[in-house]
C-alpha cells in the first residue's frame, strides 16, 4: 500500500509515469540512500516519508521474524516441539525405572550403531535433561530426546509421533501416590494409544504396580500390550534369590543386555534344523545355548522341553546368547564321549526337602503376596519371621489392605520374648527380670485373695473352721516354673448360694492380665523385642513377627540370627516409589546399614563361639538385600557384599528386553512364575566327581540326563553363561557351581482351613 500511495505520489509530483514511480518508491522504501540525488522540496518530502514508512515495515517484519525464532526456541527448550522421528523407542512417564530403562536401552542399540529414544514426561524438559545428563550415561551412539506432555492427551502423543515409534514403553509413574493410581494413569496412557492406533508396527511394554490390575491393562491394551508387574517381579525374585544361593548374581547377568540374553529366532534362515530333536539342537550351537521352543502354531513357550521334542516348522528357537547375530549352528552335532561321561559322571542324589526358616527385615506393600507366593515354595513346618518397625495392628491393617481376608488373619495365641543371643556382648538375663515381675505379682494376688476370702459373703451359714471345711484345699501357683504370662488359673471355689461369681478366678485373671502388663512395659523400657505368632490360613508356613528397629544393634543383636537359612532386608515401603533420588538413597543407606550390622553380628557371634569352645553358629545364612538406586551398587563392591537385588534395575532389564522384542515376556513370565522352570544354582559335584576334568557340553548332557539344562557356570568370582569353548576340557573347582534350568513342582497353592476350634 505504501509503495501505491508513493508512487501515485511521485507521479503526480513530478509526471513521470505510474509503473516507474512505483519502482522509486519501492527504492526509496528498501534504501534510504537512494534519495540523495533528487533535488526540490517535493521530491525530497516524498521521499523522507516513503524512507520513514520503509523503516516501521522493516522493523514490524524483523519484530515478528524474531518473536517467531525465540517462541520456536523456547518450544524447543521447554520441550513442546513436534519430533519428526520414526521407528523409536518411545517412553512415556518417569518413575524410578527411567534412567535404566534408557541405559538397557541403549545397550541394545549399541550393535546398530545406536538410536532415537523419545522420553515424554510432565517434568518440565530442561529439568529431566539434567537428571539424565547427571546420570553419566554412556549412550553408545543412541540420542535422547525429550519431550514434556501429559502421556493420556492424545494431542500430546502425536507430539512425540507415537504411532511412527516400534515400541512404547509406559512406565509406572507415582509421584508419591498409590500404586492403583498410578495403575489407573497407565490405563488411561493404554487407551490412548489403542484409541489413536499407536504404535501401527509395534507393540507397547506396561509397567503395573499392582497384580489385581494386569488384567485390566491387558483387557485395554488387547493383543498389543506386554504387561510387566514390578512388585510381583521383584518380590518372585527376591523370594528365588533367598532360596537359592549365588542366583541374585546369575539373574544380574541374564538380564539386560550387557553380557548374554534371551533371544527367539524363527530359523527360517536354518530350515535345515526343522525336524530335529532338542537333544540334537543342544550340541549344534558354539556361540549359543538352546533353552527351548517357542512354538508356531500355539504361541507357548517350552523351556527345557524333553530330549525327544522335535522343532517343528513355523517354530522358533529360544537361546542365551550375547547377540542376535553372534551364534550359528555348526554342520553337525559335537560328538560326545560317552565313555568318558560315564566314568566322571556323580551318581544321582535324592533327599527330602529340607524346612526353611527365613527372616524379613522390613515391610513391603505387597507383603501379603510375598507371603502366599514363599508359602507354595516351602515344605510344611518352615517358619517365616518378620522385623519391622511397624506395630502388630499396623501390619494386620496392612495386609488386610494388600488382599487378605479378613478370616485369613486371627489374632495372635503365642508370645516368645526374645532375649539377646548368648554371643552378644550386651545380652542380659531376662529370666531374671520375669521372675522379679512374677515374684511380686504373686505376693499382691495372694493378699487380695485372702482380705476377699475375710470379707466374703459365702461365709455365711458355712462352717469357716479349717477343719471343717468342704472347700478344696488350694496350692500356691510357683510362677518360676511357669513364667508369665502362661499361669494356669485357680481350681475354682464353690459358688455362694446367691449366685455370685466366682471372685477367686476373678483376681486370677486380673493378676494376669497385671502381669502381662507389666511385662509389656518391663521389655519396652529394656527395648527387647518379642516374637509373636501369627496365624495365617496357609499350607506349609508358620509366620511370626517381631517388632524393632532394624538399624539398632541393640535390638537386632536380640534376634538369633544364626538360627536363619536366610535373611530378606527389604526397602522401605514409604520411600520404594518415591521418585526423589535422595530418598531411594535414604532407603538404600537404612538397607546397608542393616546388612552391615548384621554380617558383623554373624562373624563376632562365630568367632566368640568359637572361642567358648562351643557350637559355632552356621555360617552359610544367605543375606539378600533389597537396593533401590543402582548407584549403590558402588558400596556394596567396596563392602565386599555380592548378593543384593538392585530391584528398580532389574524390572528396568526386564521392560527393555521386552520392548526389543515382545515374545521374550513369555519366557521371563515362566522364569519369574512359582511353576514351570526357574534357574537354580547347584553344586558341580551334583553333576561330575571332585576334581574331574570334563567339558562343557559333556556336562550339559549329565545335567540333562536328570532333566535339567545347563545354561552356564558361576565361579567365586564371576559368572559364566553360555561360555565360549564349550568342547574345552577343563579342571573344575569343588566350589564351582552350575547353573541349570529345571522344572520345579512348587507346593499346592490352596490355604489350609481355618482352625474354628482356636
């Protein structure tokens, strides 16, 4: 408009045509200077204006021009931006399991040369990145990009091209609320994508915090969603650890993809393999180890099938290996030895199951399930105890809460106080402390019973001499043979002739329930816990609980430790979900604080028996500890202590190796489950004689003459699965292990009938 009105202007002015003076307006406009050779005021007036207008358009077009750079880099800043990206990994939410997540990852992308991993979360982007770049991940070539959004807006999907990606991975983001919340959320997240058909070639990996919600998540997601349970996981595998000795290391190693993992080929590349049976698959792979089936037609996965199973077309092989494309079957079977099998081969032992007796040190929320799940893997008679700080009605409100009926929980009929070990240095005599109680209990009830006795109405119209009295004579109770409060009531005297209750029991009872009392407050103030017996409707447990604080050593030391084949240190319920770092810190520093405490307590105990030239206590208690933030991991090796459970990270392994490739959830939900096969570690000298010098694959095929498979080995020091040089002879150690994979029969899951009687 400028230029028109200019030039229709000059033109007027100065007579030259229209088209032309357009052209010198427009000079004008664009560069002051071209001006400065026209002479007359008119000409000159004309000028300065078009100059004046050219100059507020230019500065209208630089303001906007740089108000839409700095919007398109505080979008870019605050994350807000559309990623143009395709086949990604996507990542919705934070939690405790994304830096993990993103590490295992990573890993997987290292043998492509790395990748695009996309992270939306409501954290604001700047912050999230220095989460992540404090980390010190190492990305091996796989960049990350971060977006903030709300991972149930659909708009927000499109955002982060959530239907482009080849997998999704919602994690479980509390943010200090509930587990069912955060279930509820990840629903929402699910039904998202499903709505908006996202991803179109991939599959989405969800992160549920409770068990009752799986179905509800598969139920939305349908054919499209895996479903990890992180609780149900980590409590399976913590349960598994404590059993098995040496397997929290073995399944460190398993999981992930930093040494050898699961892999499901098709073997269409192999089609020679079809028809052969697994005793012959098993000795065809150097670089790999053959664990089972995944069969075409059904979709199930049979792990350690028999010998005889043949591989079928249309199925797939399920190895350990380090990658997908390091290991290829050989022309021919490696050729066995029998001979020499049969003269290193150990014979076969057999013997009953032996009781367990384990110790719980601290409170999960999904205790109730870690109860039922440790009741279907123990035989009949084992006993589990539970320290907490938690009060008895607190843990009953608890479990309660978690599932348990109400008729699944009675109230406690057994109390044991539990005085410090003989091999503590500040044990004290608790018998003596009863006895004082009971002493003075005694002397107070039999006053009362003789002024009531002096004032009591049945004396009339009864004959009140000695002699002749009708009444059973009565014994003094001697409560040094029967500590309290486990005192047998007084034979009762006959009722008065009115009817009157019967006030010899009546103080009976008060003197107990007195002494209990005082009891109670006795122990309180010494700070001594007391064991109570906890009836649960179950087959094979027996629970009891004890109350204390697991970071004293005052009141650990009054625990018999010894007694334990193993001890279970859980992280702290109310920190577990936290997403702050210094509180998982917090939770890890009360776990190792508590597993310090009490391997000291277990040497100073053996050595001070030892000492005494009395029985030593055992030494072979397995201590697992439960640990949030992986970065303590760090302690733990300068501490020297090698069997923890790093939880957090190992349902992170578990999400990524699923995300990689979804048929792999069926084997780790066989592994994690209390039926089917598990990895179990088991002496060498199970397997082959002392000292006998034997391969790999020979002893694969002892191992698999009893049914189990033999996946690797674990040294003092290191584990070895699917090793190289499997045809090597070797000299093993008398402390090698072996580790197998082998069909357990866990005990019936169905709770015993409550006692109505009790």
């Amino acid at each position: 408009m400028i230029i028109v009105i200019g030039g229709a202007m000059w033109s007027v002015g100065t007579g030259e045509p229209v088209l032309e003076s357009m052209w010198i307006a427009w000079t004008f406009i664009a560069d002051p200077g071209t001006h400065s050779e026209h002479t007359g005021i008119l000409k000159r007036l004309i000028s300065l204006g078009l100059t004046l207008g050219g100059m507020c358009i230019f500065a209208v077009i630089i303001g906007t021009i740089s108000d839409s750079i700095s919007t398109s880099v505080d979008n870019l800043r605050k994350g807000k931006s559309r990623v143009i990206e395709s086949n990604h990994t996507l990542i919705l939410g934070q939690g405790d399991k994304l830096i993990p997540t993103i590490r295992q990852i990573s890993l997987a992308n290292a043998s492509c040369g790395g990748g695009i991993i996309v992270v939306m979360t409501t954290t604001p982007k700047e912050e999230l990145e220095i989460t992540i770049r404090e980390a010190n991940l190492e990305m091996h070539g796989t960049e990350v990009i971060v977006r903030t959004g709300v991972p149930h807006i659909e708009s927000d999907l499109r955002k982060v091209s959530a239907a482009g990606a080849r997998s999704v991975i919602v994690l479980a983001d509390r943010g200090g609320s509930s587990a069912d919340i955060a279930d509820v959320n990840t629903v929402r997240t699910v039904l998202s994508l499903r709505g908006m058909q996202a991803p179109k070639d991939g599959h989405i990996v969800s992160e549920v915090c409770d068990v009752d919600d799986e179905e509800l998540v598969r139920l939305v997601g349908r054919d499209s969603v895996e479903t990890i349970v992180s609780h149900d996981i980590i409590g399976r595998l913590m349960i598994q650890c404590a059993l098995e000795t040496g397997l929290a290391q073995v399944l460190e190693t398993l999981l992930g993809f930093e040494d050898n993992e699961f892999y499901i080929n098709n073997c269409e590349q192999w089609k020679d393999l079809f028809g052969l049976r697994f005793d012959q698959l098993m000795f065809r792979f150097e670089n790999a180890v053959i664990i089972g089936f995944l069969r075409g037609r059904s979709g199930k996965v049979e792990l350690n099938p028999p010998e005889d199973s043949k591989l079928l077309p249309g199925d797939s092989l399920v190895v350990i290996a380090e990658d997908d494309d390091t290991y290829s079957p050989m022309s021919r079977e490696h050729a066995l030895s029998k001979k020499h099998i049969a003269y290193v081969m150990q014979p076969e032992r057999t013997g009953a199951k032996r009781k367990e007796k384990m110790l719980f040190v601290g409170w999960r929320r999904d205790m109730d399930d870690m109860i039922l799940q440790l009741d279907q893997y123990v035989t009949e008679g084992s006993q589990l105890t539970i320290y907490t700080h938690l009060s008895l009605a607190e843990r009953e409100s608890r479990l309660r809460q978690g599932g348990m009926d109400l008729e699944d929980f009675r109230p406690p009929t057994h109390a044991r106080t539990l005085a410090p070990s003989a091999h503590s240095k500040s044990a004290i005599n608790m018998k003596e402390v009863l006895r004082s109680l009971a002493d003075e209990e005694h002397d107070v009830s039999e006053r009362k019973l003789a002024e009531t006795e002096s004032k009591s109405p049945d004396s009339k119209g009864v004959d009140s001499k000695p002699s002749e009295s009708k009444s059973v004579e009565q014994k003094p109770v001697d409560h040094r043979k029967s500590p309290p409060p486990s005192i047998s009531p007084t034979p009762r005297r006959p009722r008065s002739d009115t009817g009157g209750k019967d006030d010899r029991l009546t103080i009976t009872k008060t003197a107990v329930t007195n002494q209990a009392s005082k009891c109670k407050s006795a122990l309180a103030a010494a700070k001594v816990p007391t064991e109570v017996e906890m009836h649960l409707k179950l087959n094979h447990l027996e629970v009891f609980q004890i109350e204390g604080n697991q970071t004293s050593r005052k009141q650990l030391d009054a625990v018999p430790l010894e007694t334990y084949d193993s001890i279970l240190i859980l992280a702290d319920e109310d920190l577990e979900a936290s997403q702050n770092s210094m509180d998982m810190v917090y939770a890890d520093s009360r776990s190792l604080t508590t597993l310090l405490l009490i391997r000291d307590m277990q040497i100073e105990r053996h050595k001070q028996a030892e000492a005494a030239g009395g029985h030593a206590p055992k030494e072979d208690t397995t201590v697992i500890s439960e640990i949030l933030d992986p970065r303590t991991k760090t302690l733990l090796h300068t501490s020297e202590v090698s069997d923890y459970v790093t939880s957090n990270e190992l349902v992170s392994m578990a999400i990524a190796m699923v995300a990689e490739q979804r048929t792999v959830n069926k084997v780790l939900k066989e592994l994690f489950s209390t039926h089917g096969n598990q990895i179990l570690v088991k002496p060498i000298t199970n397997y082959v004689k002392e000292g006998a010098v034997v391969s790999f694959w020979e002893i694969m095929w002892i191992a698999k003459s009893r049914q189990d498979l033999l996946i690797g080995f674990k040294t003092k020091d290191k584990v070895y699965l699917n090793p190289p040089d499997k045809a090597e002879q070797r000299a093993w150690m008398s402390s090698d292990e072996l580790v197998i994979l082998r069909e357990v029969q866990v005990n019936n899951a169905r709770r015993r009938p409550s006692n109505t009687n009790t």
